[in-house]
C-alpha cells in the first residue's frame, strides 16, 4: 500500500516540475540532473514522513494498551494463536504461564486470559527465570551451589583415587554448572565462587589440609597439574558467547535486536567502549543485561591477562 502511494504520488510531482521547468533556457542534461534531484529529495522526505506516521502510531497503540491492559491481552492472545496455526501446533493454554513485565499482574478475567498469570517468575527447561537478575542468581544458583556443596560433602568418604574424584567433578558436578553458567546471565559473586571451590579442595583431599593449591591442580598434566576444571574460567566462557555475537552481528540472532533497541544509535559492540553513567541512563530493561555484559567483558580482560602474564 505504501509502496502504491509512493508510485503514484511521484509522478504527479515530476509533472508538475518539467511543466515549470521544461524550457528553452534548461539544458536537457541539467533538467534531467535536477529532475533526479527532486526525486531523491520527494523520496526521502515521503519516507521520513512514512516513519514519523509510524511512530505516532506505535506510540498511540502503546498508550492504548498501557490505558486498556484488556486491549493488550486480546491482542496477546491474537499473537500466540496466529504463531501457532503457522507453525502447525496446538497451544495448551493449560499448560501455560505468563509472567507480567510491568508492576502489576494485568487484571483480566478468567474466560479472556486461558493461561495462567505467575508474577513470582515460573520454571522453563529447568532454569527459573525472574523478573531480574538478582532474582534469576537467588533462584538458580543458590540452590545450585548448596545441592552441590551437600554431594561433594556425601561422597567424601568415597574410595577414590585423585584422578577418581577429578573424574567425578568433571562427569557429575561440572555439567550440571555449565547448564546453568549457559542459560542464566549472571557471574558467580566471589562468596558462591568460594564456596564451591572450598568444598571442591575438601572433597580431592577428604577433609585434610590441602596438601597442593587448586590452582596447581588445575595445570595440564604435562605441566604437573591433574587438569581439574576451573569453574571461574568455565563460566566466562560460557557468558562470552553472548558477547562473541555482539561482534558477529548475526542477523539470524534475535534477541541482539532486543538489547540493541534502547542503545540505538550506538551499536552493541561499542557499548563496551562507552561509559557506564551513559548506559545506566538508558531504558532499564534489558539494559540491565547489558550493564552485566560489560562487566564480564572487563572481567574476561582481567583474568586473560593475569593468565598471560602467569604463563
């Protein structure tokens, strides 16, 4: 339809200026440089126009559904429905839930809203997800760690070699970390990362005085160490991934232009170079992901040079 508009309007507006200008005194060829002039100039300004419309609009439906939560749940519905017929499924609307974003879990009735509403957060492939971060690391991390602190600590008085207790660290504990390091955004604090790293060095040395630092064992076995995981390291490698895609830039990856939005016109590879207060005072969500993910850059800068330096 827009496209039509545009096709029509123009040559009206070509008409109109050969027959003011086509004259004697004009040669062709600058008419002809002016004429693609003027169409350049009436597409622009259409398109700027096209978009200024369209953000009136979006602002007024914004506004509509802010003012009318019903308006915004029917269009909801719509949503899922239609997405669904295209895929080919089915939703079970009794199976699902809906956490809300805003402050307050939208009023509707039962017969217009088929799922139900969780605004404490619910549980998707078993990772709980929240409204923020802080939220997200209490519930998946701290259960985490304390489940993990109590097997290291039961299977203590396992009969096992060094090497053994490597191998059950690494077939037992470190994949259950690195599934959560990989869903959830959120670096480990220092205390949490204590806490697993003492009751590792307890459960390699069976509640004796550690006799050689994790550190050591953490080495290759050709450089003495017994190539034990070294958790910190796991993780930021897990997170950097997301940092890897701000600089591919991949097209196919949507949710970079859910963060990339309330950035604009700053690209997200450049946020890492830009200042903090700036991108505090941005829109909260998901800018708080973003905050996050330049902390781990910094973060990753750190620990690859104090690694180079080591070594």
């Amino acid at each position: 339809h827009t496209s039509l508009r545009c096709s029509t309007a123009l040559p009206e507006q070509l008409k109109f200026f050969l027959a003011e200008n086509d004259t004697p005194e004009v040669s062709p060829s600058v008419l002809w440089e002016t004429a693609k002039a003027v169409s350049r100039g009436f597409t622009t300004s259409f398109s700027a126009h096209l978009k200024h419309k369209k953000e009136a609009e979006q602002r007024n439906l914004e506004q509509q559904l802010k003012n009318n939560p019903e308006v915004s749940m029917v269009r909801i519905i719509e949503i899922i429905k239609s997405f669904g017929q295209f895929l080919g499924y089915d939703i079970n609307y009794s199976k699902s839930e809906a956490m809300p974003l805003t402050l307050h879990t939208p009023s509707t009735s039962s017969s217009a809203v088929p799922f139900r509403w969780s605004p404490s957060g619910f549980v998707y492939l078993g990772i709980h997800i929240t409204l923020s971060l802080s939220g997200l690391y209490k519930a998946n991390f701290i259960p985490l760690i304390r489940k993990i602190k109590e097997d290291l600590a039961h299977w203590t008085s396992l009969p096992l070699s060094p090497i053994g207790r490597v191998n059950l660290f690494k077939m037992n504990i470190l994949p259950r970390l690195l599934y959560v390091f990989q869903m959830v955004p959120v670096l480990l604090t220092r205390r949490s990362l204590s806490i697993l790293n003492s009751s590792l060095s307890s459960f390699l040395w069976r509640n004796k005085r550690a006799r050689l630092k994790l550190q050591k064992l953490q080495l290759r076995v050709g450089d003495g160490g017994l190539s034990l995981p070294n958790i910190k390291y796991y993780q930021l490698a897990c997170l950097g991934r997301y940092l890897w895609e701000w600089f591919r830039n991949d097209p196919r990856s949507t949710w970079l232009s859910i963060e990339a939005t309330p950035l604009d016109p700053i690209p997200l590879r450049n946020i890492l170079y830009t200042s903090k207060k700036w991108v505090a005072n941005r829109t909260k969500f998901p800018s708080d992901v973003v905050s996050h993910h330049t902390k781990l850059y910094n973060v990753i800068l750190y620990a690859t040079t104090l690694h180079s330096s080591l070594t």
